[in-house]
C-alpha cells in the first residue's frame, strides 16, 4: 500500500509541475458527428494478423453540459490457432457537468461485445471523474465476468497562447490496479499493478492542428483517451508513439490523420516482442 500512495502522490506531484491536452476541442454551441476509420497492422503476433475499426461519434456541447456517444465496431483477421476472426463493438457514454466556470465532474459508460475473448465479453467499465482548471482525476471500474480493474488517471493541463497560434502539452500517470487476476488462464499472468506516464505534445496555426505523444511504462487491461478507447485483450503494452495533423477543410468540418506505433507483449501466451500499427483518419462536421 506505501508504494502505491508513493505512486501516486509522485503523478500529482509531476503532472502539477507539467501538462495536458485534451482528446477533443471546446466547441460550445455547437454538434459535432465524426466519422472514424482506421487499420490496425500485427507484427511478430501468434493470434492477430491485421483489421479495421469503423467508428461513428454524436457530440453536443453548450455551457454546462458536453454529451457523447461513441459507437465502433473492430474486425481483426487472426492466425489459425484462433478459431475465428474477432468481431468486437464497444459502446461508450461520456458526460460532463460544469459545477461553475472553473470545475466540472465527468461521468463515462462504456460496454464491450466481444466474440471470442468470452473473460471480456459484456464487461462493463465506469469513470468518474473531476477537473478544475487544468488539473483532471479519473477513476475508472472495469468490471469483468472473473476479474475487475481498478485506474486511476492524473492529468493536468498548461495552454500557451500566442497571436496566431496555441500550444498545449500534456502530462498523463496512468496506475492500475487488477483485482482476482489469478481467477482464470485469462489475466492470470498479468502483474497485479501498473503503472504509466504519458505525454502529449499539441499545436495549431493558421487552420492546421498537429499532435504528437508518447506513453511509457507497462499497461494492461487500460482505459485510454478519456475513456473512448479500452484494451481489453490480454497484451501488455510498453511503449507507444504517436503523430498525427489535422485541416480545417471548410467552416463546418475538420479532417485529421494520425499515426501510432505500439510494443506489446501476449501475455497468456508470453509472446514478447509484439508490434502494432495503427493509421487512423476521422472528418468531424459542425452543426
């Protein structure tokens, strides 16, 4: 229990001294939907060979509220030693509340459907969350059919603003937390905690957005980009890179284009050395 605390008092302790971005732009008075397409490429993997994710967002923001609902579904191509290819849908909610001009609480849903991994299958996951100014604390519940996760993510936020353009960038400590791991072949190699810091770098000038980040430190069974993104196979990631630019193509819509690269490792298999790419266009439509 002491290392944890310590865990955790050094992520506030840092993210106080650094920075945060955040997964998507203010955009007050406004609803946006975006439409998300993405490729996902498996090197050195026994079980995955390569697949697609399609995923389709509704957003409304105004001033005291910010409502989303995310809906994608992943086909992945795997190896003959999987029976079948996976088909997986996620289903995610995520709602803010301003408190007052300066702090909001976050509330987040998401529910999986998985077509093979059957320890995953259903589960459940929770967020709570609160940010004042730009520091933000989440704690999320993953709630499988064996076994749960408990995350706690600390995050805090600084903004340069210049004439022509803005500047943001990100410091993120990740610490999770498996609870009855040992209760299935599932996650039963699994450490029981981890612990991961990230960063994020981003900019925009004259219409165009362009982003960067990195994510070191092990993790598995995570919560990732505020709650739209959970992992929840059994891989240990180690280390992940991002890049991505993003264009006003009009008043009303944005394109963006990201890049990520990912080692991991299969833990119920022990296959180490495992890489992922990942390339992934999304057109967001003002309305």
């Amino acid at each position: 229990m002491k290392k944890i605390n310590t865990l955790l008092i050094s992520t506030i302790l840092c993210t106080t001294l650094s920075a945060k971005e955040e997964e998507s732009h203010s955009h007050i008075g406004d609803n946006n939907i975006k439409i998300n397409y993405e490729t996902l490429d498996f090197s050195n993997s026994k079980k995955k060979e390569d697949g697609k994710r399609y995923g389709v967002e509704l957003d409304h923001e105004d001033e005291n509220q910010h409502i989303q609902f995310y809906y994608e579904n992943t086909k992945t191509n795997t190896t003959n030693i999987v029976p079948k290819d996976l088909d997986v849908n996620k289903y995610t909610f995520r709602y803010e509340y301003k408190i007052t001009p300066e702090d909001k609480i976050i509330l987040l849903y998401a529910h999986i459907e998985d077509n093979i991994m059957k320890e995953t299958d259903g589960g459940d996951i929770y967020g709570l969350g609160y940010n004042i100014n730009d520091f933000y604390i989440t704690q999320y519940f993953s709630d499988y059919s064996n076994f749960d996760v408990y995350q706690t993510d600390v995050k805090y936020n600084i903004k340069y603003k210049f004439e022509t353009f803005g500047f943001k960038t990100t410091f993120i400590g990740k610490y999770i937390h498996l609870k009855d791991k040992d209760s299935n072949n599932f996650s039963r190699k699994a450490k029981t905690e981890y612990f991961t810091a990230g960063i994020k770098l981003h900019t925009h000038y004259n219409g165009y957005h362009l982003g960067a980040g990195a994510y070191f430190g092990d993790r598995m069974f995570a919560v990732m980009k505020d709650g739209f993104q959970v992992q929840h196979h059994a891989m240990e990631f180690k280390e992940s890179y991002m890049v991505g630019v993003g264009h006003s193509l009009g008043k009303n819509m944005t394109a963006h284009l990201r890049y990520s690269h990912h080692k991991a490792k299969e833990v119920p298999i022990s296959n180490d050395d495992v890489k992922v790419e990942n390339i992934s266009l999304d057109f967001i439509y003002k309305f």
